[in-house]
C-alpha cells in the first residue's frame, strides 16, 4: 500500500489557481524529488499536505488516513515531517529546545504534572531531553546544544532544521529547498547527510529542491510543475531529455 | 538605557562571585536543602515580621508581592507567549470580588463565620479559579484567530467587567463591597508568591513552556513541529488568569474596600510596565519589575497625581530603548530548576557520546556563508 496517496489534489487563490490536479503514489522508502520554476506551486503541495493550507479540491491520504481537515500539528504527529524553504528556527531559543518543541506531540503528560512537577513529569522530561541530545549527538550538534540557534553558521541552521523535522519522529520528511543559499561544498555535505538519515530513520521523502545537481544525484523519480501543473513525471534520466521540462526552464525555441 | 543598566549588572555579579563561589563549594546535599531551607528561613521573618516593621512597611511588602503575583503571570501571556493581553486587572476583579464575597457573605451564612480566616487560602482558591473560569470564555474565541486580535477582546474584555461590576447593585455597584476583614499579611503574601513562582517556573520548564516559547517564536513553524497551539494559548492564558484572580483576592483582603475603578484599564496598564519593566519571557525579571516599579511608586508619592504619569510614560520609554526590560529572556540561575542548567546539560552530552555506536551523520564543515 503506498504510504501517501494524492488524488486530484488542487487549490486555488482567489482566482489563481497555484495547483491543479496533482496527483502522487508514494511507496514507503522511495525517495522522489519535485522540481519546476519558481511560483510552479511546489511548496504549496508541501503546505496543503501538512494542513497550513486547506486544498480547495482534492484529497491525501496518508498511510490510509485522510489529512483534508485536520489540523497541522495533529497531521505533523501522524509522521509528517517538513523543513521551510526559508530556515524557520525559533531564533532565540537553544538549539536543544528547538529540538524539544519538536517533541511536544511526544512527550505525553497533562497540564495538571507539569504545574506540580509530579514523577512523571520528571520523568517524560527526562527522556525528553536525552532523546533530543542523542539526536543532536547523532547529527554532530551536540556541542552547540545551550546555543541560541540564530548564532549558528547558516549550514548549521539548515542541519538544525533537519534534526528538529527528525524529533517528531517522522516517517515521511518533506525538505522544501534545503539546498538553498548554500555553497558547494555544503551541498555535497547535504546530499550526503539527506541519504544518511534515509537509511538511519528508514525515512520516505519529498525534496523540492532548486538544484539540479541535488535532484538528480539522489532521486529516484522527478515531477516537474509549471504554472501548478504536472507536466511530467519520470527517472532522472527521462526529466532531462523531457522537451516540456526544457521548455519550462529556458523557455520556447522561436525561430526568427 | 541598555548603558546605563550594564555596569549596574556587572557590578552586581562581581560583588556576588564570592557568594556564588562559596555556595559552589558546599557538599551536594547541603546545596540540595540550601533553597528550601532559605524558603522557610524567610517565611519565619514573614510570619514575624508584624512585631518589627510598622504597617506603613508591611503593606508596602504586600503590595509588592501581590504585584509580583499580577506580573508574573501576565509575563507567561505577554512575554512568554508573546500575544498581548491588556485586561489583566479585569481577572484580578473577577477573584476579588468572588473572594470577598466568600468571606463576607458565603462563609458566615454558611455558619462559619469564626473559621473565615482559616478558610482564607479556599476563598482565594475559588476566586482564582472564577477568574480562571471566566478567562475560558475569552480565550476560545480569540484564539481562534492569530494576531493582535486578543489586545482588543482584552480590552472590550476589561471594561465590560468595570461596568458589570458597576451596574450590579447586588454587590454595591460604583459603590464597591466591603466588609472583608483584614486577612492578607505579609506570611500569607509570602507563600502564594512562593506558589506562583514555584508553579509558573514548573510551567515554563515544561514542554507546555516551551510550547509557548514557540508560539511567540514562530506560530506556523510551531504547529508543524507538533505543537498543539490552540490547546497551548488556551492553558497558559487560563493559568495566567487564575493567578490574577489570586492576587484581587489577596489586593481585597489588604484594603478591605472594593470598587469598580481599582480595576480599570490603568491598573492593566501597571501591570504591563512592571512586566515590560523587569524583562519579558524572565520570572527573575517580575519579580525585580514589580519591585522596583511598586517602590518607585512610594518614593514617589509626594508627587501626588502626578506620579501616575510615570508609569505611561515610563512603558513608553522602555519600549523604544529597551524592548525587553531588565531581565529579558534571561533567568535567575536559582529559578532554573537544576536539570535544566547548563553545565547538567553539557554532562548528559558527555554521558551520551561516550555511550553512543558507530552511525554518526556524515560530519558538517562548520563555515559561515550566507
């Protein structure tokens, strides 16, 4: 059974239409990517999944349960996971706390504990706070875990992001960008580190990414959007010598 | 401002580095005990403190701590959580008038009349829960949105308790209630500033707390971590408003007479300024906000009207050279519950390294570029 399952899926905004009829199979371990120009409507699927937008048409269903209607944190602890194409950290927090927030879902007392600091308060937090370290340990940014997370090095915060979309114990990860504004050395390091936490998390992904360099070394499959439609869907192969994906990039030949 | 405060703090850790040092050095278990036994310590000068200070001197304490108890709480809302909430005084109402009517009305017709004083802490309980109560019927709506949405129901919310209150003739209307007997001393002030502490310390610490530091930080971003915002707003903005209740309960019982105007919009408004005052998203910082400002506000008295100037124009001032207050988002270390240091952090680091296997992420380069 496929992990997440989109059907017809389309939103509008007023009267522009940013998405149309998409539709996607997603099996369990597969790692695809989408790419397309800018305002294709790549990062607006990634919100319609997680529930910041409510789809006009359509329906997603993940893991067999639908997502229209519920609520972005409810969808986000079924095991949806995302990072923003434009790093959203909670800047003046610690880098553990970044982390922590990711596992309020997870971490299960009541108000009532909390205020009277009763045994299982003590303890949830304490396996909250170890498990977030070891997260952090695994990711090599346990040493920067008391640091405010704005005064980490860009490539850092983008690894932050990473390990705090991790915490909420996702199965499937949706990474908008994250190759963004970085330089190619941390590109490589991010290539890397996005196969890494495949195979350690056993994790199923979506990367809507920018460069080509990224899409086409780790993805399996490619849909391209333009103007919210998919116009074409392949191995990373096909979507090169595809004539409407050129098309869509560099725009129509004219013979003069 | 920011200048002016700096050389003022340094001096301070300076002349408290031996102090710091000393305590340092003191076997774990004495350092374990030092905090509760402190606590007791000055709840014993509390209790005794009717037989050496006048009752110029006691009410000024009361007031400072039923303004730590009001600034505290309102920093969970304002600071913590970064929405702005300007109808603190309105809850603060809500408890006194339910306490007093408790302790008037309720108690002795319930044949209890000698046992009021001992029923003091269940009157305040109730009209801290009323406010409680009442704060639901704010916040489920207003939450609903985001924004700057809950200043104004805030605000519509504070002046339609005044002109409830001063339409209800049941309970005096403009002319206020009385009849409390003088139940608040500076002990019982003690304790439920200890309560408050201890309990908003607890919730700040806690992935509640921190829940709410997400909500200010970044909303959406929140929400997609996990963070069920609504049930957050709804639980901080509730326990927020019970101890406003708790502190109109206790402001009740120390001036014995109430009217509709103690809880008008400029009482909110002090509120606001200690908060902003002592620090946002700092409980170290209420209680040095609501401290300075209330004493500030004795010295000052031989200005009569006037000095009710001071606390606008001193939140206008704060607001533009020092957005965070005294303490802003930084704590007390002795308000830190103790796993949550960080040097107890940076062991546990250790502890987990040295545990962990062999699959470690491929490594960053850690390099700046933007």
């Amino acid at each position: 059974m496929p992990l997440l399952q989109i059907r017809g899926l389309t939103h509008y905004f007023g009267g522009l239409r940013a998405v149309s009829n998409f539709n996607l199979d997603l099996e369990p371990g597969e790692l695809i990517g989408i790419i397309g120009p800018n305002g294709a409507g790549k990062t607006t699927v990634f919100n319609l999944i997680t529930g910041v937008y409510r789809p006009t048409e359509g329906e997603i269903l993940f893991n067999g349960h639908h997502l229209v209607g519920k609520r972005s944190d409810q969808i986000v602890s079924m095991g949806i996971a995302r990072t923003f194409q434009t790093i959203r950290l909670f800047r003046d927090l610690s880098v553990l706390d970044n982390v922590r927030i990711a596992r309020f879902a997870r971490t299960r007392y009541g108000v009532p504990v909390a205020l009277f600091r009763l045994p299982k308060y003590l303890r949830e937090e304490a396996k909250s706070r170890e498990q977030a370290l070891e997260l952090l340990d695994l990711l090599g940014l346990a040493d920067q875990a008391n640091w405010v997370a704005s005064s980490l090095p860009y490539g850092l915060q983008r690894r932050l992001e990473i390990a705090r979309a991790l915490a909420t114990e996702p199965r499937l990860l949706l990474l908008d960008e994250p190759a963004a504004g970085m330089n190619p050395g941390e590109i490589a390091e991010l290539m890397e580190l996005i196969q890494w936490i495949r195979r350690q998390f056993d994790l199923t992904i979506i990367l809507i990414e920018h460069q080509m360099r990224v899409v086409m070394g780790i993805c399996e499959r490619i849909k391209v959007l333009d103007f919210g439609e998919t116009i074409a869907e392949g191995t990373p192969a096909e979507i090169q010598n595809n004539p409407r994906v050129i098309e869509a990039y560099l725009g129509e030949e004219v013979v003069v | 401002m920011t200048q002016l405060l700096t050389p003022i703090r340094n001096a301070l850790s300076r002349a408290l580095a031996p102090l710091h040092a000393a305590y340092a050095s003191l076997p774990a278990p004495v350092r374990r005990w030092t905090m509760p036994a402190l606590l007791v310590f000055f709840f014993v000068i509390a209790l005794l403190s009717p037989s050496f200070l006048n009752l110029y001197w006691q009410q000024i304490l009361i007031y400072v701590g039923i303004n730590i108890i009001l600034t505290a709480s309102l920093n969970l809302v304002n600071g913590y959580m970064g929405e702005f909430s300007v109808g603190h005084a309105g809850f603060m109402a809500v408890g006194a008038y339910v306490a007093s009517i408790m302790t008037v009305w309720v108690f002795p017709r319930w044949g209890l009349r000698e046992y009021v004083p001992y029923l003091f802490p269940l009157a305040l309980l109730i009209g801290g829960l009323a406010a409680g109560l009442t704060s639901l019927i704010i916040a489920v709506p207003s939450f609903r949105t985001r924004g700057d949405y809950l200043a104004i129901v805030t605000l519509a919310w504070n002046m339609i308790v005044k002109s409830v209150l001063e339409n209800v003739d049941a309970i005096g209307g403009p002319r206020g209630f009385m009849g409390m007997q003088k139940l608040t001393s500076v002990a019982w002030v003690y304790v439920w500033v200890v309560i408050t502490i201890f309990i908003l310390r607890n919730l700040v610490y806690s992935n509640f707390g921190r829940g709410t530091l997400s909500i200010r930080e970044d909303e959406i971003a929140a929400s997609l971590v996990s963070v069920d915002t609504r049930k957050v707003k709804i639980t901080v903005f509730v326990v927020a408003s019970f101890f406003a209740g708790i502190a109109g309960g206790l402001f009740a019982h120390i001036i014995q007479f109430i009217n509709p105007r103690s809880f008008s919009i400029l009482k909110s408004t002090e509120t606001l300024v200690m908060v902003y005052l002592g620090g946002i998203g700092s409980l170290g910082g209420s209680i040095l906000g609501a401290t300075i400002y209330t004493v500030l506000l004795e010295l000052l008295r031989p200005l009569q009207v006037w000095r009710w100037v001071i606390g606008p124009l001193l939140l206008v001032f704060l607001m533009i050279f020092r957005p965070r207050g005294i303490m802003g988002m930084r704590e007390w270390r002795f308000l830190i519950p103790p796993e949550e240091r960080p040097e107890v952090i940076d062991a546990l680091k250790e502890r987990i390294r040295k545990k962990r296997g062999p699959a470690v992420a491929p490594a960053a380069s850690v390099g700046a570029s933007e």
